[in-house]
C-alpha cells in the first residue's frame, strides 16, 4: 500500500511539474553560427549565407500561432501573418517551405518571429536549412505512418461494410469498429503535413486531431466492451468512462480559454499504460475462463495500441525523433489481425448455424412426409393430395379415381384384416403401372387418386383400362375376386377450377359403379 501511495505521489508530481511547462511548441536547436536576438512581441535569428553552398537554398520550420518574416539583406523573400482562424486556445501548427535566393556574395539570413501570445515567441521545431530536394522529403517522410495507414483503414471498411450487410449478428460490433478505422483515417488526415497544400486550415486540423486523440482510447475499449462477458463488461465501463471524462474535461477548458487539450495529454499518455493493462486482463481471463476468441483476437491488437500509443507520448515530449509525429495510425494493420479473425469466427459460427438450420428443416420435412403418408398402404394420404395440388404447376394433366369394388363386404363378411390386406396388395400392384411422373395418393378408405401429368386423354384412357385389367387378374385375395371401379376426367385450362374437376371424376366414377363396376368411365 505504501509504495502505491509513493507511486502516485510520483506520478502527480510528474505531472504538475509537467504542466507548469508551455505545451504549445519547443524551441528549435539553433547551431552555434546562427545569431539569436528578442524584440518586443518576439525573438528573431541570423545567419551568414555563403555563396561556396548554393544546394543549402531551402529553410523548413514549423511554427504556431506566430507570424513569420524573412528577408536575405535588405530583401523580405517571405512573409507569413497569422490569420484569424484561431480555434479554441490553438492555431494550429504550420509548416513553412522557404526557397531562398541564389546569392554570389555573402548575405544575411534574417528570420523574425512575433505573435499575441508571449509564450509563443521562439516556439518553433523543425528549423533545418539544407537542399530542396531533403526539405521536401521531410514533409513526406514525416506523412509516412499516415500514408501507409489510410489504405489499410480504407480496405478493413469496405470488408466490414461488406460483411455488415450479409450477416444477422454483431451489427454492434461492426459499427464500432467502423467508427474506430474512421477515427483513425481521420486522425491520419488532419496530422499530415501534405493536406495543408490543398487546405491550408492547420487551426482546424489541430482541433480535429486533438478530438479525435482523446476520442480514440473510448472507441476503441468500446469495441473490447462489445466482445466481452458481462462479467468483464462491468469491469471495463469504468476505464471508457475515464477517458470520456478526460476528453469532456479538455474541452470544456478549452471553451474557458485553458488549454486543456495540451495540457491534457500529460495526463492521457500517463493513464495508457495502466488501463490498458487493467483491459489486457480482462481479456486474458474472458479468453481463459469463457473461452472467449474475440478476447484472444483482440490482446495482440489492443497491446500495439497501447505501447505505441505510449511511444508517441514519450515522443512528444522527449526528442526521440528528429520530428513529432504519431505513429498509432500504423496501428491500423495490427487491427487488420483482429478483423480477419472476427470475420472467420463469425463465418464459422454462421456456417454452423446454417447447417443447424438445414438439419431442423430436413427433420421438418421429414416429419411433414411422415405425416403425409398413409402407414397402411405407403401412398400419401389426403392431405399430402391437398397440399400436391395447391402447389402444381403443370397447365395440362388428368386425375384417375379409383374405387375398389364391394370392400365394405370384403371387411364385413372376412374381416378387417383381409381388408388391410387387400389395400396393401391393391396399392403396390397400382404402383407397379406407374412411372415417375405419376402421384399416387389414397384418397380416403377405398378411394385412391392417380395424377397424369401431360399425358393425352387417349394414353390416360390406357393406363386406366391397363390398371383395371391387372386388378381383375391379380390374385389379392383367394376366398373372392378383387375389381376397381374407374372415373377419369382432363383439366381443361384456365376456365376450369379444382372443384369441378373432382366433380367430373367423381361423377365419371359413379356412372362405371352404375354401369356394373369393374370398368372404366370419363367425363
């Protein structure tokens, strides 16, 4: 306990005396050769120009918040005034490119610096003279993390809006992960240097990038919050929360003239490493306890984050680099990593789904069939008729209605079991005339249904007379002989309708009963 309490002490000592400090900007090394003198609302520096160097002809600095004169001899080659497109308690900061003069004598290079503020006066970073061809690959080099970051976030949008669409889960996550890669393609936009050639609006870009700096860190542990259990959920709110207080905090100072988002940071880059870290055991317990592989995903991820975002803070206030630059939008590919796997998670949990759903409706159909078929003679009963014809597509087809003869007597006089014979022996000799393109259903007790698809009425007739015959000559049973009674009747188009086609063939059928049985009538 007494060490943490030693431990804090430190680390809200480090950062009061941190903040005491102007966060605006740093001040240039300025070689030896160079002549540093102060004015009133500034400071100004000097150098002697030598014609022996004609290549070192390009001056590149960085300023904020000043305005910027320079002049070789008595020529003035730049002037820079500060426009009023100051933002909150920020200008921006503005990059200058100066060409100088081609000279044949020695001359004096004289830079001036002035501005409102006196805690901007010789606050500049970057001050360099050397060829044109190295200044400007200053500008670039220093846009490189941003360049190579915005391609990555732009390919993980377009995967992830295209998957969005597609699947039924995870939504959530899918929208906060899109607005984490915009945060990030935005934060690479507004530090780079080259979008100043074609908006020249470094106040605004300032603001945008501090915005999106504090919003960064509650995007994305919003999107570790969307992966966890409830359990962890609960645990990690409270680390959003403190960097949602943050940023609200910097901003509302902002508004009362403080500059809290400078000021801020100190406090940002100190609270990374330990919540982070509080998040990464989260993680690692949801991915041990819960086997969580969202969690597992997502440790390499948030870790990169973490440690590369605390780089970036060390290199913003420690020289660790000739320029200040971030380089957490690079983190961007380590996201890459977790959206390949999150999309093959999902993949493999949709295919499993489907598969699953494709198991219960092959079981319903099953079932549906088992429902539909008549256990006694194995033809599909009457329902299955109903829903048959609800659900044909044939313009042209007849149906064949056929009734065994005398089979209440059968069922009286020999009994139930001999009539259960008879409609087994009845069905399966019925069946072996027919060819796939037939449906064959029992229509109710004695009854039974044939559907002719596209058959003529002559080789419908046929089939009829074929199966009446093979009835007659069967052996079904030995104590007496089985007949069918026939009707047949035709669709007649689109004029016709289901009813009165059963009402032909069952008058088709009454008239063979009427004419002695054992023979075959259409309408």
């Amino acid at each position: 306990m007494k060490r943490a309490v030693t431990l804090a002490i430190r680390l809200l000592f480090f950062f009061l005396s941190a903040v005491s400090q102007p966060a605006t900007g740093e001040l240039a090394a300025i070689q030896d050769d160079w002549h540093y003198r102060s004015f009133e609302n500034g400071v100004g520096f000097s150098v002697m120009l030598s014609p022996d160097e004609p290549g070192k002809d390009t001056l590149f600095f960085q300023t904020s918040g000043q305005n910027v004169r320079i002049s070789v001899g008595n020529q003035l080659i730049y002037a820079q005034e500060q426009q009023e497109d100051r933002l909150l308690t920020s200008y921006g900061r503005r990059w200058h490119l100066v060409k100088l003069p081609k000279i044949t004598q020695p001359e004096q290079l004289q830079v001036e610096l002035w501005g409102e503020r006196s805690f901007d006066w010789g606050c500049f970073s970057e001050f360099s003279l050397d060829t044109a061809k190295v200044q400007a690959g200053k500008v670039f080099l220093y846009d490189l993390p941003y360049v190579l970051s915005l391609p990555g976030a732009l390919l993980l949008t377009l995967i992830i809006l295209m998957y969005y669409f597609q699947q039924a889960a995870w939504k959530q996550l899918d929208i906060s992960l899109l607005g984490l890669l915009l945060l990030m393609s935005v934060l690479s936009i507004s530090l780079s240097h080259t979008v100043q050639l074609f908006f020249d609006w470094p106040a605004w870009w300032w603001l945008i990038s501090q915005v999106v700096i504090y919003l960064l860190p509650v995007m994305g542990n919003f999107v570790l919050y969307q992966i966890v259990e409830p359990e962890f959920k609960r645990k990690i709110c409270p680390v959003i929360g403190i960097y949602a207080i943050l940023a609200l905090s910097a901003f509302v100072l902002e508004l009362f003239g403080w500059p809290g988002f400078s000021y801020g940071l100190y406090l940002y880059y100190l609270l990374i490493v330990p919540c982070q870290f509080y998040v990464l055991g989260c993680l690692l317990l949801s991915a041990r306890k819960y086997q969580n592989h969202y969690s597992r995903y997502a440790m390499g991820p948030m870790l990169s984050f973490c440690l590369v975002g605390a780089l970036d803070g060390v290199n913003q206030f420690l020289p660790l680099m000739p320029w200040k630059t971030y380089l957490v939008p690079v983190c961007v590919y380590f996201l890459a990593a977790f959206v390949v796997c999150m999309l093959r998670e999902q993949l493999l949990r949709e295919r499993k789904m489907q598969e699953h759903a494709n198991k219960l409706e092959y079981e319903i159909a099953l079932a549906i069939e088992k429902s539909e078929l008549d256990t006694l003679t194995g033809c599909r009963n009457r329902t299955a008729f109903d829903r048959f014809m609800q659900q044909r597509h044939e313009e042209k087809f007849s149906m064949i209605m056929l009734d065994i003869d005398y089979f209440k007597e059968v069922n009286d006089r020999l009994g139930h079991d001999s009539g259960d014979k008879v409609l087994r022996k009845f069905s399966l000799l019925v069946r072996e005339k027919l060819d796939k393109n037939h449906c064959f259903f029992r229509w109710g007790g004695e009854e039974f249904v044939v559907y002719c698809p596209d058959d003529e009425e002559a080789a419908v007739l046929a089939l009829a007379e074929n199966i009446r015959q093979s009835v007659e000559q069967a052996e079904i049973l030995p104590e007496r002989q089985i007949t069918v009674s026939i009707g047949v009747a035709h669709w007649h188009g689109d004029a016709d309708s289901d009813i009165d086609l059963f009402r032909r063939m069952d008058d088709a059928l009454y008239r063979a009963k009427h004419e002695g049985r054992n023979c075959v009538m259409q309408e």
